[in-house]
C-alpha cells in the first residue's frame, strides 16, 4: 500500500453490514486524532492506555448518533484512575468530519506505574450519554464496571441496556515509521447484531460477571449460530490488520467475512476536535452573583478557568463575569 493510500483511512470509521449473518459493524482507524487527543496531557502509561481504549469505543459507538448530537462516554471509579471521559460530536453538516475529545482524572499518588489501567479503575460504572440538544433531556444508560477491559465494559452495557449482542477488538500503540518519529497508532472492528422486534431476555438475570447480561443470553437458534460464527472470524485478525499500513478496512472485510457478504457504506472521517470558549466559560459563569464571583477570584484579582481536555487556558476580568457583568467592551 502506498504511503497516501494508508494516510487516506487514517482516522476513519467504515460502516459495513454482513447480510448473510444479519449483523452491522464498524471498523477504526484513529491514529493522528488519537496522538493529538493523548499529546495534550503527559499521562503515566496506565492511563493513557485506557484513555486510548476509551477514545476507540467512543469513536465506534458515536458513528451511529444523529447529525449534531452528541454522545458522551464517562468511566468512574473509586481506585486511583478516577474518571475517564470523552465526547464524540457527530458532523453538523453532510462531508464534515465527526470529532472527539478527551481525558483523565487519576490519583498519581495511589497510581500503580507497573499495574494495567483497568485494575485501577475498582469499583465504579460505564455510562453513556446521549445528548439531543438544548431542549431535550441527555439519554443516560450505565452498567458496573465489569470484566477485564473497557471494551467488556462496553459489550456489557449494550447486553444490559441495549439488549444488543456487542463484540468489540481493538488494539492500540506507539510506533515509528523509519526515520520518523514515534506516534500512536490505534484500530478496531465493532460487530453488533441488528436489533430484533422482541428480544428474548427472561427476568432471572444474565450469565455475565454479577449476573449482567451477556450476549449468549439475548440470542438463541440461528442467531447464535451467525454471531458465534462472525467472532470466530473476528478472532483471527492480526494486530497489524487494524493498524498497519499493509491492509486497507475494505480488504481486511473481505478477508474476514467473504462468507458472509460483507457490504460497506459510506466511511466517516473523524479528527480531534474541542467546543470550549471563551463565551462557553462566560455563559456558564453567567448565572453567578458578584459575590459568587468573588470568591473564584484569584489574589491577583483575575478568574482563571482551564479545559481539561484541550488545556485551553482562560484569565478573565471578575468584573466582566456573572449576573452583575460589566459589558467587557464598554
């Protein structure tokens, strides 16, 4: 594959079906956009992996939300990785990229270097949340912290809350093209089977980790049979299939499920992209009094807001700030 054919899927995501086995998925590339969303904070290891994990998943998931609505991924624990957070905003308009952003708050003081992020996560929820706009309440769905992964996480919440049967396989890591240097590089495939009128769940809880459902609860007969089959084939993909230069998407879909009729629509490109403002911080100061104002000014008489996720940094007058604002232009 020559050097602009492989830049021309980096960070994209190619919608397919496979007609023959009546499942949907998606594959992932998210290599530039995941070095930008990762170089904005100096991260230990452990989080940046489940930072990258969590980018991946919310890339694959939001691809599926309506034009101009967001959707939020949140990862909240009590051990040492505290939180991790994304959001995907699908394209305002036909042709644009979607964009991403996100990040981590962690106790680097209870932060084991050595130990994989997701053990360090403990006890705590998955959620997403889907916003609609300004005038509709967020859609919230959330499962426990289950598995071994954040992607089991994510297969466990679509059981649960979704009722989909959902297998996610990703991989994600540094690498350096030969006298270059090192950047991410990060790919995955999401299968999903289409939703049924009635799906077969009884109330006596799941075969998953707590009693949550599983994908083997929610599936029976032929259905089974087409989802066990379609994994099957998923598991053997290579790593350097979904990252690598050598494998475009559309013929690694070939090489993975030519029996399955395999049919793509059109791919979505996505980049890093972060909403904050100015005007976004002065809006949500503006339902504050003076006094509340006050006392979120500095000693040297400057209120400071900064984005955790872009590292935008913002010094603002008190005066110009709150119920009581000076027009900043007068």
């Amino acid at each position: 594959m020559t050097l602009g054919t492989q830049i021309a899927w980096d960070d994209t995501i190619l919608p397919f079906q496979l007609d023959r086995s009546d499942i949907r998925g998606r594959v992932l590339r998210l290599d530039g956009t995941l070095d930008t969303i990762l170089s904005q904070h100096n991260y230990p290891p452990a989080i940046e992996a489940l930072v990258a994990e969590a980018a991946m998943l919310t890339a694959l998931i939001g691809q599926t939300i309506k034009m101009q609505w967001k959707l939020s991924l949140q990862v909240r624990g009590d051990g040492p990785a505290r939180l991790i957070a994304t959001d995907y905003y699908a394209p305002k308009t036909e042709g644009e990229p979607a964009t991403i952003r996100a990040y981590a708050s962690f106790d680097e003081d209870r932060l084991q270097p050595d130990a994989p992020g997701f053990e360090q996560i403990g006890k705590g929820y998955f959620a997403i949340l889907i916003h609609q706009g300004s005038e509709q309440k967020p859609y919230t769905g959330m499962t426990p912290i289950a598995g071994q992964s954040l992607s089991d996480c994510a297969q466990a919440y679509f059981a649960q809350s979704e009722q989909l049967p959902t297998r996610f396989h990703l991989t994600f890591g540094k690498s350096t093209w030969t006298g270059g240097s090192e950047s991410w590089r990060a790919g995955g495939i999401m299968l999903q089977h289409m939703p049924k009128a009635a799906p077969q769940v009884t109330g006596e809880g799941g075969s998953g980790e707590g009693g949550l459902l599983s994908a083997q609860d929610l599936m029976s007969d032929d259905d089974a049979e087409n989802w066990n089959r379609a994994n099957i084939l998923l598991s053997s993909v290579e790593e350097l299939e979904l990252v690598g230069p050598s494998v475009q998407p559309t013929d690694l879909l070939v090489r993975l499920f030519h029996e399955e009729a395999p049919r793509v629509f059109d791919p979505q490109a996505i980049s890093f992209g972060c909403p904050c403002s100015e005007q976004r911080v002065r809006d949500s100061l503006s339902i504050y009094s003076a006094r509340d104002i006050g006392h979120m000014t500095t000693d040297d008489g400057r209120v400071t807001a900064d984005c955790q996720f872009c590292g935008a940094h913002y010094d603002l007058d008190p005066a110009t700030l709150g119920k009581d604002a000076v027009d900043p232009g007068d």
